[in-house]
C-alpha cells in the first residue's frame, strides 16, 4: 500500500477503507473485526505468536455548534509485535522472514525514537512502513503513550531488558520539539476564538442577568406596594366585618331574650287556663249535683211541699242563679 503525508503532516494509506460509526456497539464490533485480521502463528515460544503489528487508527470530528469551528483529530491504538530471537522461537522458513520483517520495523522504531530523544533536525520515518504510518504519532504536536510489556522468567530475562532499555528511551522524547506543530496552532488559535466569544456571550449574559435583577428588584418593590396596601385593606374590610359580627350577636342575644321572655308568658298563660277550666268543670260537677238534690227533694215533698214547690224557693233559685253567673265569668 502507499504511505503518503499530506501538507498539514497527516499520513494516508492508499485504498484503505474507513468506516463511519455513531454508536458504541459499532465501535467496538469494528474494533473486533480488525483484531481478528492480525496475522498469527505457532512458534517454540507461544502457539499464537503475533506474525504482524496490529494498528487501528481512530479519526474523531468535532464540530463547536456556537463557533463552528470543526477539528480533527486521530487516535493510533498500536500493538507491536515483540522482538523475537531465532535461537529461542525456532522459526523456519515464512516464520524466519516475518521475525525479520518484525525486528527490522522495531529497530527503525528505536532509530527515531533515538533521533526524537536527540532533537535531530531529521527524523528517519521513511525508514520502515511502521514508523512511516506512525510519523502522525510520535511528532509535532502529538500525545503518545507506550506500554512494555515485559515477563518476570528468568528464561525471558534479556528480552525484558531489551524492551524497558527500549522504554526508558522512549520516556526520553519530547514531542513538543518536532517541527511544524501547525494543528496545534490552529488549534491554539481557534480556542482563543472561542474564549472571545464565549467572554462575549458571558458579558451579554451578565448585562442581562443585571436587567434581570433591577426589574425583579421593582417588581418585588412594586408587589411589597401593593402587598401593603392589600393588607390595609383587608385589615379593614376584617374590622368591618368584625363589627357587624358583633351587632349581629347583640341582635340575636335580644332576640333570644325576647322568645325566652314570650315563652315563659306563653307557659304562665297556658297555666292559668288550665286552672280556670279545672274550676269551671268543678263548678259544673257542683251545679249538676245541686239540680240533682233539688230535683229529689221536689220529689219527695208533700203535696203541700209541691204546692209550695211550685213557687220557686227564692233563696235556692238566688243560689241557683249565682252558680250559672260565676260559671259564666270563667268560661
């Protein structure tokens, strides 16, 4: 394939495929997919041994939707194939071919890792496709992060030496002095632009937090205003009503003392009604027993008695006539 670096240092690989993702499933199903192209094969060392390095090259976009300013970066996750030595992996043939490919593209890796560590003005990349497709990675204004992985046998010991001897020259570089550093600076120059215009928004923001705050402080001036005056008016509307409260229960007090004064009369006449008809039916048992005792006793006479009878008895009929009369009055 043909490795090619653009202006702004970025590197491209001719007719490779990328493939747009927007979910993390279908990041993480690509990551799989890319795993499971990496060469392996069995050696006296391990029955999978890498038989290649392994890259994934991740390119993030992000777009400031208050500025518009869209930047680009990109992610190399690298898994380099470990230095090999014949005598211990027993490789023949195809095998003995990929352990040289592998250790000549590490020792490349080591010359510019050595020329970065030195500040030399030229930094062998084209010397071996790896460090070519990494020359993104490990200059100007790139971050990296390198992983050892080393064994703790005894059997792997100068292997182990050999890859932190690797490290320690590595930890060495400092990639801010590569050349170019242009994304940076487009970078630098579009976050000052978006800190003008985000101390622009702020202060709009600010100046209209202060209206905010000046016309909720008449408002609240206002509405303790009225507050006062609605509380003066209910204050008095209550003394009203309180007042008419109170003439209503004096109303009611004379009311209830009048009905109580008319019953209590209504009682001491119903009483004495009852008293006078139990007087006028005495007088009328007493009026019907006398015409009972006059009628035997104008019986009983001589003829001489009902000649005498027949001129009315003037004391009876006096006695007679005052019981009909008092009897009369109490009805």
């Amino acid at each position: 394939h043909g490795i090619k670096t653009d202006e702004e240092g970025n590197v491209t690989i001719a007719n490779i495929v990328e493939e747009t993702v927007s979910t993390p499933e279908e990041f993480v199903a690509l990551m799989r997919r890319g795993s499971g192209n990496r060469a392996t094969g069995a050696t006296a060392m391990n029955d999978r041994s890498s038989r290649s390095h392994l890259i994934m090259s991740i390119r993030v976009v992000c777009r400031n939707l208050v500025s518009g300013v869209t930047v680009r970066s990109k992610l190399s996750l690298v898994d380099l194939a470990g230095s090999e030595r014949v005598g211990k992996t027993g490789a023949e043939g195809e095998r003995l071919k990929e352990s040289m490919f592998i250790n000549k593209s590490l020792s490349a890796l080591g010359d510019v890792i050595s020329a970065l560590t030195a500040r030399k003005a030229h930094i062998p990349f084209r010397n071996s496709k790896l460090t070519h497709i990494l020359s993104d990675s490990l200059g100007n204004d790139s971050k990296t992060l390198l992983f050892v992985a080393c064994s703790p046998a005894q059997y792997n010991a100068h292997e182990s030496s050999c890859s932190l001897n690797f490290a320690q020259r590595a930890r060495n570089v400092d990639l801010s002095q590569g050349g170019g550093g242009t994304a940076a600076k487009r970078w630098k120059e579009a976050a000052a632009t978006q800190a003008k215009e985000a101390a622009a928004q702020i202060r709009a923001l600010e100046e209209e937090c202060d209206r905010l705050k000046d016309a909720a402080e008449a408002a609240r001036s206002d509405g303790e205003e009225r507050g006062k005056k609605a509380k003066s008016r209910e204050a008095e509307e209550a003394r009203e009503l309180r007042a008419e409260l109170k003439e209503l229960k004096r109303t009611n007090a004379a009311a209830q003392a009048a009905a109580e004064t008319a019953t209590r009369e209504l009682e001491r006449r119903d009483s004495t009604i009852k008293g006078l008809q139990s007087n006028a039916a005495m007088l009328e048992q007493q009026l019907a027993e006398q015409k009972r005792a006059t009628a035997k006793s104008s019986a009983a006479a001589s003829s001489a008695v009902q000649q005498q009878a027949a001129r009315p008895n003037s004391e009876q009929a006096q006695r007679i006539t005052m019981l009909e009369e008092k009897l009369a009055r109490r009805e």
